[in-house]
C-alpha cells in the first residue's frame, strides 16, 4: 500500500467513521477495498453502515431482542395517528436518521406541535423518513455511555445535561459526564449491542427506565473526549491492543 508516495506493509486499519449517513457512498467503497486486500478494518464497512443509519441500527438491535424504547418509522404526517396512539404519552423524542452529537433530535410536547414539526422536517429539508420515540421521563435526562471494544466493556460514564430545560446529554453539546459503575444486565446488554450490530469499538447509549435498561443507540465513531476526561481510561490504547489481537490471530 502506498503511504505519502512510499509503500508501505500495513495489517491493519482503525476507522473512525467521521462522516454522516448521507456520505456513505463516498466513503464506504475505501474501507471495503482495504479490507478486500487483506487489511483487519477495525470498525469495518459493513458494521459503520449498519449503524451509521438509525433505521438499519435500531432494527438490529429491535431483531436481536434488544430492548430499545418504543419505536415508529414514519414518511409523512399521515402514518403519525397510529404511532402515537401505540406511544400514548407526551413528550416524544423526534429523531432524523443520520443526526450525531445530538443533533437532528428533537423533544415534541404534543399533537400539534409532533405535526407540525414533522412537517417542517419533511418538507423544509427533505429529510425522511423520521423517527419517533417514547420518552423516557424517568431517566431526568440522564443516560449511560458505555465504550464497547471487542467483548468487554472498557469503560462507561453518566451524562446529564448542564442546562435545566435541555433533555439532550451529549458531551459535545455541553453536557456534565461522571465516572459510573455498571450493572452486569447493562454490561451483557452494551457488549451485545455492540455485537450484533457487527462492531469491534463502540458508545452504546443506554437509558435506565421502570421496566429495566434500553439501548437508545449504537454508535460506530464515539467521541472520547467526554468519556476519557471522567474516567481516565486510555481508550485509544484499548483500541489498538483489540485491533493487534486481531492482526495476529489472523
């Protein structure tokens, strides 16, 4: 492989997928011709398109037994009656498919603000289908990230949000995050997350609800910067002994 003009002996590649959902044409082909030469890819191009899409994601999780919050799909404000009758309470959370960071999410207080919302989403921007969720008021808007690397899981973290009226707790978007300890149920649930969406690093998003834990989400390309500041994990390390491990039993 040629590396600045110079061949190079590589086995293997770590991915960071930092592109959105709607770049996966673009970017998806080179992680597949390095992998089809031989090269271990760690995330690889099948998992980074599983999840950077949150329709194929939450299917797999859905498919797999994963309990995740109640979930509809919808194309226009037409198939709104049946999901929020299913959902039946208010706020919910409305999400596009290919938002990161929180961004792209939404929290819709009633009918008529979720139709007109939809609306707006689908006719200003174009963007469908949409996502809509349950809210899971009990968490106070609180959820868990825990960082997935092969089977195990290296390190996890609470975050909350630093301002009252936000739910969204994303560290990129200001949120406090603290060193947590998890569950055995919450850790058999992230490794298997993270499993069955095809990944060998990940932030799986966790919500703690009346009924037990929910994944929100799988994602292929987690920040670090939140998780390794409240907890002092050397996470990037954890990567590359997972991804030598591969090189070497291949």
């Amino acid at each position: 492989i040629l590396v600045d003009n110079q061949e190079k002996d590589i086995d293997g590649l770590i991915v960071k997928a930092g592109f959105k959902a709607k770049d996966l044409e673009s970017y998806l082909p080179i992680n597949t011709i390095f992998e089809e030469s031989g090269l271990v890819a760690v995330n690889n191009a099948k998992a980074i398109g599983v999840t950077k899409n949150k329709i194929s994601m939450l299917y797999r999780l859905f498919s797999s037994g994963i309990p995740i919050p109640k979930t509809h799909i919808i194309r226009s404000t037409h198939d709104l009656d049946n999901c929020l009758k299913d959902i039946n309470t208010y706020p919910i959370v409305l999400k596009s498919i290919s938002g990161s960071g929180g961004i792209g999410v939404s929290l819709v207080e009633s009918k008529r603000s979720v139709t007109s919302v939809v609306d707006l989403v689908l006719e200003e921007s174009g963007v469908f289908p949409v996502i809509i969720q349950e809210f899971i008021a009990e968490s106070s808007g609180k959820d868990i990230r825990a960082f997935v690397v092969g089977d195990k899981v290296v390190a996890a973290m609470e975050r909350s949000s630093a301002i009252e009226w936000e739910f969204r707790s994303n560290f990129s978007m200001g949120g406090n995050v603290r060193i947590i300890d998890l569950t055995e149920e919450e850790k058999k649930l992230a490794i298997k997350a993270s499993n069955v969406c095809g990944l060998g690093f990940s932030g799986v998003d966790i919500v703690r609800s009346n009924n037990g834990p929910k994944v929100l989400e799988v994602n292929a390309n987690p920040g670090m910067k939140g998780i390794v500041s409240a907890t002092g994990i050397d996470l990037a390390g954890a990567i590359l002994d997972y991804t030598i491990s591969l090189i070497k039993n291949k």
